[in-house]
C-alpha cells in the first residue's frame, strides 16, 4: 500500500531510538515546569533539553499548552498572557528527528493535587491505551480507532476532538508517502508508522488533554 510506504533509508532500530529520545525530551521537560511559568518559558526548556539530546531539526512545530490553552487543536494559536497556576494542567507534543528519523510523542502533565486535572491527564493516556489494545485485537482501520475513542472518551466524561487525528510517521520526511489522516483510512493501520492522537476536552472546566504516540 502506498501509504504505508517507507523510504530506502528507514531503519527500524534507528526509529525507534529515536522515538524513545522524543518520549525522554517531553518527560524531562516535564519535571522543569513550575507554576508561574509561561507557555515561551516551557519551549525554551524543551528547546534545551531537545539541544541536549542532539535533534537534528523539527518535522512539525512544537506545541506546549497550558491551562484553557490546553483545548486548542494543534493548528490554533495560543492565547498569549497564560501563566501556569499552583493547580494547573499542561501538555507537550513535539515532533522532532533523530538519525533522520521522525518522532512525535505528547503528553499531558498536572502540577499541584487537583482530582479533576489528574482525571483529566489519566484519562487522556487510558483512552490511548484502551484504543491501541481494541486495534490489536480487532484489526480496527484508522476510521474505526477514533469511532472507538470516542465511546471511550464519552465514558469517562469527556469529548474526543476529532480535529486532531493521527497520521503516519517513518523516516523525514514521511509526507512523500501520505499527507492524510489516521482516521480517514479505511483500513487497518499497520504497526510502527502510524500515530495515534487523543485529545480529551472537559467542556465543563474548560481544560483539555492531549496523548499521542506510535501505534506498536
């Protein structure tokens, strides 16, 4: 299938290396963030930390959100003036490239001892996590994954944005194979190229949660 395509140079180690680099980048990231700060302090942090680790550039632009900015889809810009609080929520998608090839991973983060933001941040990785393992099972294709996501997302009480569907990943740039959406295939997406995005959004608090990673 063409859109399963991979270049002459895709490596499977050197992919997953480099996946396993975008995963440490947000988390490390992570434990720097502390209330008072802004949404250009936390890039300048990952910016740092991301430098560290050695990436070679950026496939897609980086998003960090916090508070309402957190509903946003991933093309909105965010609303300038946002402070993190003392209880707050926060979250991280990057997409950069290691060895020449692509990563893409986010996650939602909470600083102080909120129920509802930790609700929030868990249900956002269990609907991945419940989503990825229905796909597994039951051979699902990209439409079917969020059509599942959804319900799942509805039991827990919040509302799946399906303005931010998945889309393949590979060795950069993986756009020369399929430019479209996960959940636009009507087929069942093949492990390692394709990434799976959950945003929740809690329309009573105004907050959201956002977790993405390989389909594996």
């Amino acid at each position: 299938m063409s859109l399963e395509n991979v270049g002459p140079n895709f490596n499977l180690e050197l992919y997953l290396k480099a996946r396993e680099k975008t995963i440490t980048a947000v988390q490390k990231t992570a434990v720097r963030i502390v209330p008072g700060m802004t949404e250009h302090d936390g890039h300048s942090i990952l910016q740092e930390e991301l430098a560290l680790m050695g990436v070679e550039k950026f496939w897609h632009p980086t998003k960090f959100r916090m508070n309402k900015n957190t509903t946003k889809s991933f093309r909105d810009l965010s609303d300038e003036g946002i402070v993190l609080q003392k209880n707050d929520v926060f979250f991280i998608d990057i997409g950069p490239v290691f060895y020449n090839h692509e990563g893409d991973y986010g996650e939602t983060f909470f600083v102080g001892d909120d129920e509802i933001h930790e609700h929030l941040k868990n249900a956002s990785k269990c609907v991945f996590q419940k989503t990825q393992q229905a796909w597994r099972e039951k051979q699902l294709s990209g439409n079917e994954l969020y059509n599942f996501a959804s319900r799942e997302a509805k039991k827990l009480g919040f509302t799946l944005n399906t303005r931010m569907y998945g889309h393949r990943l590979g060795d950069f740039p993986h756009a020369l194979h399929f430019k479209g959406k996960l959940g636009e295939i009507e087929t069942c997406p093949l492990p390692h190229l394709w990434v799976l995005e959950i945003h929740l959004l809690d329309e009573k608090n105004g907050l959201g949660a956002f977790f993405e990673d390989l389909l594996i």
